[in-house]
C-alpha cells in the first residue's frame, strides 16, 4: 500500500475521500478537455518523477494513475478502503521538508532494542498507521474513482484499468449501510454505467429517478454526463431539467 496518492501540504496523512476525489476530478477533466499536455516524467515502477522532462505521456493521465494506485493498493491488501493513512508521532506530522526523512524506512520490530536495527527492521516505532471505518459516503466515492479510471486508462495502462474496474463492481456488490451516502452512491453508478455499460446500473439509476430529481442539486453534474437516450429516459429528464431550473432559480435570489 506503500504506493501512490498526494500527501496534504504541510503532513503527510492521506484520506480515501481526497485521494478518490482528486482521481475522478483529473479523470475526468482529462475526458471533458483532452488533457494531452506533457511537461513531466513520471515512472512508478522505479518511483521518479522528473518535472520539465516530457516522456511522450499525457501528464493528467500520469497523475490519474498515481493518485488511484493508492485506492486500489487499499483494496488489493484488504479488500476495503482504508480511512486513512498517518504517521504516529506529532513530531513527523508536523516536519516539513523532505518526508522520506520522517521514518528510518525499516520495518518497526518491539522484539529488537533500542537502537537496535536490521536490514529491514528497526526498533523505532515509526511507521505510518493505517485506520480504517464504516463510511459509505467515502466507499462510494472510492467505487466511482475506481470506475473512471476504469474507462479513462483504459488505453493508457488496459491493465490496471480492466483492475480498477474489477475492484470497483467487487466493492459495489458489498453490503453497507448507506441512507446517509445517497448522493454518492448515484455519482458511483454513473461511472459503473459509463464504464460497464451494464444494464443493472442504468436500471439502479431509473428506479432512483425520484430521489435523484429531489436531490439534483448534488447529483445533476452526474447524471447530466450520461448519453442521450429516447423514453423512458424523456419521463426521468424531463422532471430532472424542472428541478434544475428551480434550483438554479433559488440559488440566484
């Protein structure tokens, strides 16, 4: 898990939801806007990044790569998300500066002596910690980074595209509680649609119609990026554009 994402400025915790959010935001600006600038090399297997030295690849889809590495890494080691990614001390939280110097990068051992040390294992009890919780707001929010990097890699990197896109239908098949997470839930099936093309997602999404019209406020931008189609999908759009205007009208006065 060791792997990917962008750490807060000034710390160096990561959370699912800004991890996830980020990745859906730059897939899909890359979609929307034909990101195809290239100013940076970026190699994750040998973990460098070189700025001012192109390497022949669209830079947002580098960094859509990044940041969903380490949404999938959560889901390759435990099947879930995690919460949260931190380091244990407020000394490290706070450094600033170069972060690999925040840990002795070795494994923490409470058997070794202090100041003892291996090859790979120390007795400094320094390594980050990872929380994890019960938030379906957040899960969705993983399950829809997961599904656009599942169509917006798809040529770039088929491999781990065909991956985020496995992961992403796994996690939307598990049981959660999610009355509090409606708006994300909706935003997650549109990147399944977008992504599968699968007939079980457009039919979750028709038989929320009324709960999306109600809450388009917070679920219109989703929906609204969804293909055209003939009835029945006119007798869903046509409350949904009602429902905007009202909005649109209440925000402006």
């Amino acid at each position: 898990m060791n792997v990917g994402g962008w750490h807060d400025a000034g710390d160096d915790d990561l959370r699912i939801e800004s991890q996830a959010d980020e990745v859906s935001i730059l897939a899909r600006a890359y979609e929307a806007f034909g990101l195809d600038y290239d100013d940076t090399t970026v190699d994750e297997s040998e973990r460098i990044a070189k700025i001012h030295q192109p390497d022949g690849k669209p830079d947002a889809l580098q960094q859509v790569e990044h940041g969903v590495l380490t949404v999938l890494g959560s889901f390759r080691a435990m099947g879930r998300f995690y919460r949260g990614i931190i380091t244990p001390t407020l000394h490290q939280y706070t450094m600033l500066g170069d972060e690999s110097n925040s840990t002795d990068n070795l494994f923490y051992d409470a058997s070794l002596k202090s100041a003892e040390r291996t090859a790979t294992h120390s007795s400094k009890p320094d390594d980050r910690l990872l929380f994890t919780e019960q938030n379906a707001a957040h899960e969705y929010k993983g399950i829809a980074a997961l599904a656009a990097c599942g169509h917006v890699l798809k040529k770039y990197n088929p491999p781990l595209a065909d991956e985020c896109t496995q992961a992403a239908e796994a996690l939307w098949s598990q049981p959660r509680n999610d009355e509090k997470a409606f708006n994300e839930k909706i935003v997650a099936a549109v990147e399944l649609l977008l992504t599968t093309g699968k007939s079980a997602y457009r039919q979750f999404l028709l038989d929320q119609r009324s709960g999306i019209v109600a809450s388009i406020d917070g679920t219109g931008w989703a929906v609204g990026r969804l293909p055209r189609r003939p009835r029945p999908a006119q007798r869903f759009r046509t409350p949904a554009q009602a429902r905007a205007r009202e909005q649109a009208l209440k925000e402006k006065h």
